[in-house]
C-alpha cells in the first residue's frame, strides 16, 4: 500500500502531463496540492478490499493464523460460487464507500466517484448489479458472527491509518464537496492502476527478506531509479516568427516559403485561448503535416500537454511519418540528457527498422538499483534558457505491451490505436489516459466511413472533455462531417446555430477553429501560388483500348499511373501492358505483397517517381505503373499522365495529387512535350449506356451510390472543363457528398435503388458501431459506475481488435515461407539476398535472425478469403501446418502465427483457390474449378 501510494506521488510529481495535472485538480479545492495527495490516497487504500474473509480464505495457512486472533471466515471451498460475486476491486469500492459514508460523514453520492477508482484498478469499474449482488451478501465482507465487529474494526483501522499516513486526513472534509467529472475519474483509475503495475514488479519492489535493510524510502527510490521512466515532454513556447519557426523545425529546401495555410495554422493555434480542436483543410503536398506539427507544439506548450499522437489510416502511412515524426523531434531544443518515450504503434511496428533500432536501444532490464550517495542532479525548469541539445529518443523498456505502449510520449500509428479509446473495453483508462496528455493529430480523416467515424466523434467527444488539443487534417473533407467532428469535440453546450456556418463555408482551403465548449472561428487563408488544371477524359473499359492509348500518349516518353479499384484488375491490366511494351517498363503495387517486397516496391517507386530532388532513377522511356488504392496515400510520386477507374470523388482528386505533383523545369518543360498538360483518363465505367455504369468490382468496393454521384458532378469536366486545383476540390466534394441530391433526371431510376441501399448500409454501420461503443462523457459527480460494462474484453492491435473499430469484412494475415524442393523449410527466396533463403527448421527454435525474416514476410490474404465460410476453411487448413518448436516464448516473431507455406515454384493451394506468388506481381488468386 505504501509502495503504491509512493509511486503515485512520483508519478505525479515526474511523469504525467502538466495537462492531466491540472484536469484532476481543478475539481478539487486545494488544487495541485489537493491533486496529489489523492493520487497518492487511492493508490494507497485500492487494495482494501484484500481485507475481507472471501479473500483472505485464498490461502489457508494465512487465514488460519487470522482465525487465531479472532477474525473467522469458512474455508475457500464452503464459500462456493458466492466467491465470484467479491473480487476484491468490488469489495473495495464498497468498503471505502461506507467508510467515507459512516466514518467522514460523506453522502453516497459523492462517495461513489471516489470509491469507483477502487473497484476499477483491475480494468472495469463494476457496474450496478455487480454491486448490489456484493452488497446483498455482506458476510462475505464481514464474516457472521461474534468476529464481524472485528473485521469491520480491522478495515476501519486500515482506512483510517491510510488517511493519515497519506496525508488525508484533515482534507477529506473539503473533498466531501466536490463534484469529479467523469475523465477525471478515469485518470484517477488510470493513474492507480499505473502505480499499483509498477509496485507490483518484484524487480523493482522485491519481496522480503531481499529488501531488508532498506527503509521505505530508499525501497522506493532505488525501484524509480531502477524504472528510468523518461519524463514527459514540456515544450517552451516555439519561436514567434512563423519563418524561424519552421525553418528550425523542419528540413526545408533552399528558398522554401511558409505557405499561407502553414502561416494560418500557426495563426490559429495562437489565437485559441483555450487549445482546442484545429481543422485544417488544404489541397495535397501543401504542407499539412508541417502546419500540424507546427501547431501540435504551440498546442502543448500553451496546454501542459505531454507528447504527440499522429494517427494515420494504414500501417503503411504510418510507417511513411514515423522518420518524419523522428526528425521533428530531433529538432526541437532540449536541455542535455533530457529523454523522450516514442512509440510507433501497430501489430507490425518490430519490423520497421527505425523503430526496431530503438528498441534496441532501450531493451535495458527494469530493476531496482541502489542510489549513490550525495548524488545530486540538477532539474531543468521551464524558465532556463539553456536548450541546446536533441533529447535522446527511446522505446522504453516499461512502456511496451498492448496496454501500456500508448503512454509513451510520442506515438505515430493506426488509427485503430485512437479509435479504441471509443470501444467499451478493459483498461481502456489507461488508453484515455494515453491520449489525455497529448496533443492528437489525425490525418486523412477524409477517409473512415460511417462505422469508423462513429466511434471518432466519440472520441472526441471525451477529448474535448479531457481539453486535448486536436489536430485534423484532410484535403477533401465533406461539410457535413467537418460539422459532425466540430460538434463532436466542441460538446452539447454550444448552441446548434454556431454550427450551420461550418457546414455552409465554402472556402478553399479552410481552418476551422473551436474550444471546448466553444463557438467555431473559420479562416480561409490563400491557397499557394502553384496549381493547375487537370484534362479530364472518359476512356473505355477495354484494355486493349487503354494499352493503345498510353502507346499513342507515351509515345515520347514519359510516366503513367492506372489506378484501379481491384487487384485482379491490376493484375489483368499488367499482363495487357507488358506485352505491348515489355515487361521491364510495367510495375505493379498493390495490398497483395509480402511486407518485405512492398516495403521495397514504395521504395522503388520513390527512387524513381518521387520529388525532383529525391528521384535519382526516374524513367528515361515509357514507364507504367498500375496500382490498387496503395497509391492513393502516403507516398510523394509524381507522374506525368494518370489513368484511373472511377472512384469516390475525393479519393479521385486524391488520385490526382500524383498527377503533375511536381514542377519539372518551367512551364513543365522537362515533361515529354505530349504531357506537359496534365490529363486524367477515366474508365472503369461503360459510359455508352444512358446512365453510366460502374464495373462490378468497383461496386463491391465503394457502392453504386457513391460511384454515380461521383460521375454526375464530373460531368461538366468530362464535357470539356477541366479540373483546377485547388479551386475545384471543395466545390467537388461538396456537390458529391451534400444532402439532398437532386440527380440528372434521366438518372432517378437507378440512382433511387442505389441510394436506398446505401442508407441501409450506413443505418447498418451505424447500429452495429453503437453495440460496443462508448457512451459520452456523463455529468460531473456521476460515478463510472458501469462505464465498460457489456463491453468486448481486450481491446488490441490483433485481426479480431481492429475488426471491432473498423467496419467491413475481417482479413486473413498469413506469413509466408517456402518448402524448397529438398523439403527444408525457408524464408522466401525471392526476398533480398541478406534475409532469402534462411533455413526454419521444425524440431528446434529457428535462428532469430531468420524467425524475424519470416515475420517480416506477412502477408493479407485478398479479398475472397475474408467471407466466413472461406476464412473458416482456410483457417482450418492453415492450422493443419502447426510446428511446436515455434510456439515458445524464444520464437516470437513465429509463435500464433498462421503460416502459408509455398512450394519451390511459389505456389500453393487454399480453402479451393490455387495460389501463386510472384516478386513482380505479388499474390494472384484463381478458384480452382476455374
């Protein structure tokens, strides 16, 4: 008890955000003082209900001893299953509660949002009827009896020894007022579970006799020394000037200018009084992220925030920022020796090298360690002026785990990790508490459908609660959803008329601005100076058509990009292509590539179609490059005439942001002389029937509806007008998404059946999303009572965790090796020579270095293997290869693993689907009866 409340203190007094701080005391009446003395107090008294009988009866040579000076209890086994109705959380709850109730003369209301912290330090504050089913069989708190008296004595004893040794005591009378608002009760219970984590590690706090000799404080200060835990960030207000600002910040080109949208976000952050939420609108390649980061450091500066959490759609965008996110940190000032907890979080995050060089790094035990005598060190304090060198950035030890990740300071990663902070789920306080002490960026929120955005808007509901500056970022945001996200994080209180002027701003680019609580501010500062107009053309849905055409427009050399909805289209057009122009002037990228060969395919694509500056390999002749979606996001490629199916239509103008993304020599001279206006070709549609009609995969994809809307506000460009950009981003996306539609007459049939199925389908997304999720923030003095119950369990970073916040049919992930013709398992031998090739045997644990080569080759199996009946057998068939050797703790990266094993001709057979691999073009699928 001791040792938890020492930690507590140390976890207020050193490592949670001045934020989190400040949220907790502002409830209580002595402030910060006030703050940490019940940190302190509850961590302490959390285990109080260990003093009961139906707990103490666990081991009955102690509950022996105990029946000897009189408290009697029954034996485990005559408690029966009525022991399953007081985990000791539960009991503790309630005794604390009636304490403070009978002892300090508190009402039941107010006891209870204290109390609750108790019950809940395992993960789930008990609900209602957990309590009353306790509170019906109270012998099981207090045995029945002549001893009851004694028991009650001998919890009343703890109690108040607790209040007075923590400090308490004289302090409770004025708690007994207070009004906790419901995140406030989650940090508590996030912070108490913290330190009773760290308290319980009998590294740092061994058991007796091997802490002997030691008083309680060395005890704890040898374990905190031990922990290392890095401090959280406190930045100092960035530089005034914009210029210097991001000139010290980022690495930017000779002669580079702050945009305007850059310079308005920066103004903006300023001007909230309150950091709130910042929604920044702004064409592709404005510099969003810059702006973000930028405003994320004067968010937490002006907000005690602690760190910075930049939430990205796919894996692979977050892979993309997480060098990004590392070099901004390297560049701001912090004293000498000062370190930071980063974080790349998703499932695969070992695997990527700059995260994996850091948790080297930080892979030291945690164990206690003796202090030195007279050793000082001097504390840094926010008003010095000495901020020369780059903090040390590390992956510390401690904070690794699915529930514990999330509190390192700096984190990059999924989306998903945001999104479960929205999901009923155990411990889920220490997600809030995660996000609590940061400043949150989410980018491309553009991009989550119904059932995602629903669970975002109540996380910002509860981060707007929590008073987290947010950042959002999006090129092509409906005005719909801007309102939705603004209300959202701005909460009930703010009248319904601030709001209509968010959804009908129709500027370009657009910052929208609010406070918690607040009224929305819009800025629309000056789109950059660079643009330009996009050729818009219908092409047909005919390859051969399309091999021609590129013949004809790359005549003279020159890039192209085919974008298509499907990876079998991709792959179908690719065999098109390449016997019209030779196989070494076709690329393929799609979803269907081992990690380690898409990995090394955006690596490729970046050497040769990226920036002028990075581009060191770009094509001479006639290139093309066809591509899924994987396109559409996260890498800088430039290209210099664009083929795409018909999509949503600002996943189209994402599309174009590849298109002419950069300027290649004046007037684009450097652009074969054909290609110097940029030109989108749009197929994927039989435009000949009356209403055009998307082919069938494009459907299965994004809905007919979307689809067709998408096309009636392309219709004056596909008639001639071409596209400007930025100009025309805004007034697209609106006219595609804006509600009521009034479609072109001659459309209404087939545009009615598509739109009642796609109101269906998001009543359906929005009805299943409201199963798990969480409820919004209830009024001050209401305890959690309840707050996760009928929840999903575990929450985490598994195929199953991210199916629960993300909509859609679940994906198969395989790892892939391959059973040379000798029959000795290896990693694949197609994948770079350092990692081909390695041997796996199966009697023993594989090296590390080839275990984690074969993790590396993961692998999402496509789409047809995601309906039920499909996953099932496969998973089915999958498991029938299980190799015990790899299942230990020593084979990591292997163990639970399901692995696909191919022959030496890279081929196998699944779930009646034949299988082939290929380094060129990934995975292709058939159906064996075809």
């Amino acid at each position: 008890m001791e040792d938890s409340a020492a930690v507590a203190r140390l976890l207020w007094d050193e490592w949670l955000p001045r934020s989190v701080r400040q949220l907790i005391s502002d409830g209580l009446p002595g402030g910060e003082e006030d703050g940490r003395l019940l940190v302190g107090w509850l961590a302490g008294v959390h285990d109080i209900g260990k003093a009961t009988p139906v707990f103490a009866s666990q081991v009955e040579q102690l509950a022996g001893a105990m029946r000897d000076v009189g408290l009697d209890m029954p034996t485990q086994r005559q408690f029966g299953q009525d022991a399953r109705l007081a985990p000791h959380g539960v009991a503790g709850q309630l005794l604390l509660a009636e304490w403070l109730e009978e002892r300090r003369g508190w009402s039941r209301r107010r006891s209870g949002q204290f109390a609750v912290v108790v019950g809940g330090h395992h993960g789930v504050p008990p609900d209602a009827s957990q309590l009353k089913d306790l509170d019906d069989r109270d012998h099981l708190l207090r045995w029945r009896g002549p001893s009851r008296s004694m028991w009650r004595g001998v919890q009343e004893e703890f109690l108040d020894g607790c209040a007075d040794v923590f400090g308490v005591a004289d302090r409770l009378s004025h708690w007994k007022t207070a009004r906790l608002s419901q995140p406030v009760q989650v940090l508590l219970s996030a912070v108490v579970i913290v330190a009773d984590w760290i308290a319980s590690n009998t590294d740092l706090f061994p058991y007796f006799p091997d802490a002997a000799g030691q008083s309680g404080e060395e005890r704890v200060a040898a374990a905190w020394k031990g922990l290392d835990l890095p401090p959280s960030w406190q930045p100092l207000e960035p530089p005034a000037d914009v210029g210097e600002l991001f000139g010290s910040r980022f690495a930017l080109p000779p002669g580079a200018r702050v945009r305007p949208v850059q310079e308005a976000a920066v103004r903006a952050a300023r001007s909230i009084d309150v950091p709130g939420l910042l929604v920044i609108e702004a064409p592709m390649g404005e510099g969003k992220t810059e702006a973000a980061l930028a405003a994320a450091e004067i968010f937490a500066a002006r907000s005690g925030a602690g760190g910075v959490f930049f939430a990205l759609p796919t894996m692979a965008t977050g892979n993309a920022m997480f060098p990004r996110l590392l070099e901004w940190l390297d560049r701001i000032p912090a004293i000498e020796g000062t370190r930071w907890s980063v974080l790349l979080a998703h499932s695969k995050a070992a695997l990527n090298k700059d995260y994996s060089d850091l948790l080297r790094a930080g892979s030291a035990r945690v164990a206690a360690v003796g202090m030195d005598a007279g050793e000082a060190e001097t504390a840094w304090r926010p008003s010095e002026d000495v901020r020369a060198a780059a903090a040390e950035l590390v992956a510390h030890a401690w904070l690794r785990g699915r529930k514990k990740a999330m509190l390192s300071s700096f984190a990059v990663g999924t989306v998903d990790q945001l999104l479960f902070a929205g999901l009923k789920s155990r411990h889920l306080a220490l997600r809030h508490l995660a996000v609590a002490g940061k400043v949150v960026v989410i980018d491309e929120v553009h991009a989550y459908d119904t059932y995602m955005s629903a669970y975002l808007d109540r996380v910002l509901a509860w981060l707007g609660a929590y008073r987290v500056p947010v950042v959002v970022l999006s090129a092509t945001l409906p005005a719909a959803r801007r309102r939705e996200l603004v209300r959202a994080y701005a909460g009930s209180g703010a009248g319904g008329e601030a709001f209509r002027a968010v959804s009908e701003a129709e500027g370009y680019p657009l910052i929208t601005r609010v406070a918690p609580g607040g009224v929305p501010v819009i800025e629309e500062p000056a789109a950059a100076a660079r643009g330009g107009a996009v050729r818009l053309e219908r092409l047909s849905d005919d390859v051969e058509v399309l091999a021609q055409r590129l013949e004809s427009e790359l005549a003279g050399g020159g890039c192209a990009l085919v974008v298509r909805n499907t990876v079998k289209r991709v792959l179908e057009t690719a065999r098109v292509l390449r016997a019209r122009f030779g196989a070494d002037a076709v690329t393929v990228a799609h979803s269907c590539f081992v990690d380690v060969d898409r990995e090394a395919k955006d690596a490729g694509l970046l050497t040769r179609f990226g920036p002028p500056d990075r581009a060191t390999d770009r094509p001479v002749g006639p290139h093309i490059v066809v591509a899924s979606q994987v396109a559409e996001q996260s890498l800088d490629v430039d290209f210099d005439v664009l083929v795409s199916d018909l999509c949503p239509v600002d996943l189209l103008l994402q599309r174009m942001g590849r298109l002419h993304r950069h300027v290649r020599g004046e007037g684009q001279s450097e652009r074969p002389e054909r290609l110097r206006t940029a030109r989108c070709l749009l197929t994927g549609v039989d435009w000949v029937a009356p209403v055009p009609v998307p082919v069938r995969g494009s459907v299965a994809v994004y809905g007919a509806y979307a689809l067709l809307r998408a096309a009636a506000v392309l219709r004056p460009h596909l008639e001639g007008r071409p596209v400007l950009l930025p100009g025309d981003i805004s007034p697209l996306v609106q006219g595609a998404y804006a509600e009521p539609w009034v479609c072109p007459p001659e459309w209404e049939e087939p545009v009615g059946v598509a739109y009642e199925r796609f109101v269906e389908h998001r009543r359906d997304q929005a009805a299943r999303a409201d199963v798990f999720r969480l409820a919004e923030p209830g009024k001050p003095g209401r305890p959690l009572i309840g707050w996760v119950a009928a929840g999903v369990g575990d929450a985490d970073d598994t195929r199953v965790g991210r199916a629960q916040v993300r909509d859609g049919r679940q994906s198969l992930e395989v790892v892939v090796v391959q059973r040379r013709a000798d029959g000795v398992l290896v990693t694949p031998e197609w994948i770079d020579p350092a990692r081909a090739g390695l041997e796996l045997p199966v009697d023993r644990v594989p090296a590390s270095r080839a275990a984690k080569a074969a993790a590396a080759c993961g692998l999402r199996l496509p789409v047809q293997f995601s309906y039920p009946e499909v996953m099932d057998r496969a998973i089915e068939e999958l498991e029938q290869f299980y190799v015990p050797a790899w299942q230990s703790k020593d084979c990591h990266w292997l163990a639970g693993q399901l692995i696909l094993v191919l022959d030496a001709d890279c081929q196998t057979r699944l779930a009646g689907f034949r299988l082939r691999y290929s380094a060129q073009d990934g995975l292709e699928v058939t159906r064996e009866d075809q």
